[in-house]
C-alpha cells in the first residue's frame, strides 16, 4: 500500500477514460464536500464531451463500463449531466487501515523518484534583530521543507543571509564614533541596532556622512584587515543571536551561506551576461532588458549600478551558480514575501536565457497584519521583534497552564507554555493560505478549540491518554501491528477515511508548496475524531475484538496526526 486513496482512485479512472473513450486525459477526481455524493467525484467527463461533442451521460456510462476500483468502492453513481460518484466501501477502507498499523509512516511510501531541493527561506539581515515579518518565510520554509523530506526528498534548506551591503558602511562608520563596549556586552544586537540607527539617520542628512560610510564600504570589501576583523564581529554576533530564535522554534538550516559568500563571482556574472548578448549598459549602468515580455518590457533587471556596485540581482544569480554546481538540484524554492514577484520573475528569466534548465519557483506570501487589519506593529508603531512575538505567545497561555497543572515544577509549566504558544503561533500562520494577508489575532489563535493549535496539540494529548488508560487499566501495551479493523459505526468510517487520506494530502502540499492543505487535512482527522470519541465507546466496547478495533482506529488517528503536526513543526505535548 502507497498510503494514497486519491491518487489510487485517479489513475483508475484515468485509464477508464482512456479505453472507453480513446484520449488521455486528467480525470478531475476531487474529494466531495457533501456525503451525499459518496467520497469521491470524477468531474473530467463534462470538458471532454464538449471536446469530443458527445452527450456527457454517454460518455459517463461509458468511463462507468471500463472502470475497475476492484473492492475499494461501491457501484459508481452518475449524476447532473456527467459526474461520477465513487463511495469507498467500509471492508475495504478497514483492510486498508489494518495494512497500516505497525508502521510509523501509515503506509505512506517515499516517493518512486527522489529530488534534490534546495529551499531558500527566512534569510534575516546582519545587525538587525528578526522581527515578526521574518516569521512567515520561516515557518513555511521549514514547513514545506519538512513535507518534502518526508516524502523522500533530498532537501538543502539554505539560510541566505543579508551579510553584506551598504548597511554595514553605515555601522562601520557608527562603530568608529558611537560604540560603547559595555552596551555591546550587556545586549550585542541591540547596540549594533542603535549604532546602525545612529549611522542612518546622520547618513540621511548629510551628504558628508553618506560619503564617509560609502567609504567604509569600499575599505571593507576591498579587504581591508581592521574593519573586515569587526565585520567578522558584527555577523558572528547577528549569528548567535538568529540561531537562539531558531532553537526555540526548532528550525534548522543545512547551509547559512550569506550574501558575502558570493561576492568575489559577482564582475564574472555581470562579465558573462554582457558577453552573451544579455545585458547592455544603459545611462553608466549594466543591466538585462526583457522587451520581449510584456509586464517586464519596461522593468530592467538592474546588475550593476553606474558607481561599480552589484546589487541583490548580482548575488541571486552567483548564487543559483553556485547551487547548481554543488547541489546538482532540479528544483530551487524561494519562500519571500509576494511583493518580491517581479525581481524572481527577473531573476528566473535571466537564468533561463544563461541557458539553465533548473525548476525554479517563489512562494510568495501576504502580510501579516494585526487584528484590526493593519500592518501588524506595536502599540506606539515600531517594528515587532520575533523573540517579542514569541515571548508574548508563551506569557499568554503559562496562566492557563499553571491554573490545570499547579503540581508541575515551575520549568515543566515554562515547557509547555512554550510548546503550545510557539505552536500556536506557527499554525495560525500556516493554516491560512499564505498567498493572502492574514490578521493575526491573539485570542483565535489560542483559543483551545477550533482551527488552532492547540485544539490539534489537546486532541494528540487525548488520543494518547486513551492508550495509556488501556495500558493502566489492562496491565499491557496495546500492540496495533495484526489487530483485526471492523469500521461498523459512521463514525469509525469516516474517522478512517480522514485518517487514510494524509499521503494524498503530503503529496499536495509538495505540489502545490501550500501548507494550509495539510492543515486542513490534520484539523479534519480531529474534528472526525470528536464523534466517534462521543459516540463510539473505546475501552468500554461491548467486546474485545470492538476494543481492539476502536483502539487501533485510535492507534492510526494519533499516528496520522503526529506525521502531520510534525511536517507543520508544530510541537506535540505530552498534557495539556
């Protein structure tokens, strides 16, 4: 078994259409959205009668005849003027489940056909603190990176961070007038935060000042040894400080090559381009012209400026260079935010024409705003900082936590305080589908039912207590691997079929590179689980073998959600 209903169904019906009606075309099986209509719908019938110009219910009486679901599914039903209903059978979708008990992935098989990916995502600047913005690249980043590798993927997740540029011509000079050790002991990110204000605002108004810091700059990338030593410095320092926030979410990154990692392939990019054909000059400036594509006609893709400097569009293109030499990938991911479009679009149409063949795409993401629907800030207006978000999320839920569980040390509440809020945070973000601003709001997002973390955490919390009770109650651990599944009850059913439809929903998700998909899917299987838990009585069952069924329903439902929530990042607890 693959652990894919969907994709099982589909390629049965695609190869119905193909020997009833003679074309190879997608069948368009969607799951229903209403029980009436079974579980599954073939929609595909409809665009090919207008394609062949046939009458559709013809047509669909036809695909009917040749299809064969074996003993998954009850006699398909057609109905309106074309579609195809397919109800799974219970017996089949019982042996299904009963073939995954045992295995720590359900059932879910890697993919045939490994890839090697690389993701680019969060990428926060040197000298400046991460703040709530950096939250989303991060989170979905690290959420389709995580899909990905379950699935079998070889995946680089790559931290490109702003290490070089004009910002740090600006704290150099700063450093020279304003710097205070003492403050740099006591909080190293927050001084150079103030050296950096500090430089900028004099740079601002004076053309004197912005010279002198656009002086530091040359100085440093030609190499001189003093100023590179506090470069070193500032970035060891952005670097401890980034890596903290990313322990407490638990994100990790294989690669954390900054900006100035590439800095010394950049003239062979710009060189290369112009030998090409495809960049020219244009007023001191070197730049590629897309006057053959419409939206970009009138939008050069800017490479070096008329003073000699290379810009972000420089460093992209040195390093997919350096990612397709080294990483040999066939696709590279970009998770930026959605206002960067135009410069990906750019920048993977000028890699096109240098001749590459690489897959390259951009998740682009909305804006988080706040509650009332405004860019989502502080209350006097600056900018929110990450560890303030998080900090925020983990004091707003320890009093719920202290008040259920005031016998528990003082570290362990502190421990799950953080686990349910930082969780919180990350699938109210994720949930939401991430080409569309969201408001972020405090008392959704932690409320303990509906779609949100915690509601999904209490549920795994739930689900295990039930196993544990048996164990207690029944002196042994409840072993799912050869356990007999009868689904009599509907609830049993359709808890089953939630729970079965995970691989197709993993597969989805690294599709579309869209993580709300399986947060719909995770949310759906504890939403399935709160009948049958009402309904279904589990270790008060009217027989063993109803017990051990139910149990390893229960079994398989905890599973599925555990693979989920771990793909989302979002911690399991062990109370809540």
């Amino acid at each position: 078994m693959s652990g894919r209903l969907q994709s099982m169904l589909s390629n049965r019906a695609a190869t119905a259409i193909r020997e009833a009606l003679g074309v190879d075309a997608d069948p368009d099986l969607r799951a229903t959205t209403d029980a009436r209509f079974g579980d599954y719908q073939i929609n595909g019938v409809l665009p090919l009668a207008k394609q062949l110009r046939e009458n559709p219910r013809a047509l669909a009486t036809r695909v009917v005849e040749a299809l064969d679901l074996g003993e998954s599914c009850e006699p398909p039903e057609i109905a309106g003027p074309g579609f195809i209903n397919l109800r799974l059978k219970p017996q089949w979708l019982a042996a299904q489940l009963q073939g995954a008990l045992g295995d720590e992935r359900l059932g879910i098989t890697p993919v045939d056909a490994p890839e090697s990916i690389v993701i680019d995502f969060s990428s926060p600047n040197v000298a400046k603190r991460m703040h709530a913005g950096h939250l989303r690249s991060t989170i979905i980043g690290d959420a389709i990176a995580r899909t990905l590798r379950f699935l079998g993927h070889n995946v680089i997740g790559d931290n490109h961070v702003g290490d070089w540029g004009t910002q740090f011509g600006i704290l150099l000079w700063a450093w020279e007038r304003h710097a205070d050790e003492a403050a740099l002991e006591r909080d190293p990110i927050g001084e150079l935060e103030r050296l950096y204000k500090l430089g900028s605002e004099a740079s601002r108004g004076d053309e004197t000042v912005a010279a002198a810091c656009r002086a530091e700059l040359a100085a440093l990338q030609q190499g001189d040894a003093a100023r590179k030593a506090l470069w070193e410095r500032f970035v060891a320092i952005s670097r401890a400080d980034a890596e903290a926030i990313y322990e407490r979410m638990n994100v990790s990154f294989d690669t954390w090559h900054g900006e100035s990692f590439y800095h010394d392939d950049l003239p062979g990019i710009v060189e290369s381009l112009q030998s090409k054909g495809l960049a020219r000059e244009s007023e001191g400036a070197i730049a590629v012209f897309f006057e053959d594509i419409e939206n970009m006609a009138d939008k050069p893709f800017l490479i070096r400026k008329s003073d000699g400097a290379f810009l972000y569009a420089t460093t992209d293109l040195a390093t997919l260079n350096y990612r397709l030499k080294n990483y040999e990938p066939s696709r590279v991911i970009y998770v930026v935010d959605v206002r960067q479009s135009l410069h990906f679009n750019q920048l993977f149409e000028t890699f096109r024409r240098m001749g590459n063949q690489l897959e390259l795409s951009h998740v682009g993401f909305g804006m988080m705003l706040g509650a009332d629907g405004r860019p989502f800030r502080t209350r006097d207006g600056g900018t929110i900082t990450l560890s303030a978000l998080l900090d925020e999320a983990e004091s707003r839920i320890l009093p719920k936590v202290e008040e259920k569980w005031p016998e528990s040390s003082s570290e362990e509440r502190s421990g799950i305080a953080s686990q349910v809020g930082i969780g919180a945070v990350k699938y109210a973000d994720l949930s939401h589908n991430l080409t569309t601003d969201y408001r972020f709001d405090w008392d959704k997002l932690l409320a303990a039912d509906g779609n949100t973390g915690p509601y999904l955490q209490y549920t795994v919390v739930r689900l295990r207590s039930v196993l544990r009770e048996y164990e207690a109650r029944f002196g042994e651990t409840f072993v799912p691997a050869g356990t007999e599944v009868h689904l009599g009850e509907p609830e049993e059913v359709a808890l089953a079929k939630a729970v079965l439809q995970l691989g197709d929903t993993l597969d989805t998700v690294s599709r579309t590179l869209r993580p709300h998909f399986l947060c719909d899917a995770v949310y759906g299987i504890a939403r399935s689980f709160n009948p049958f838990y009402a309904k279904c009585s589990i270790l008060g069952a009217p027989d063993e073998a109803t017990r051990s069924s139910r149990l390893a329903l229960c079994h398989a439902t905890v599973s599925a959600m555990e693979i989920g929530l771990s793909c989302l990042n979002i911690p399991i607890v062990e109370k809540m």
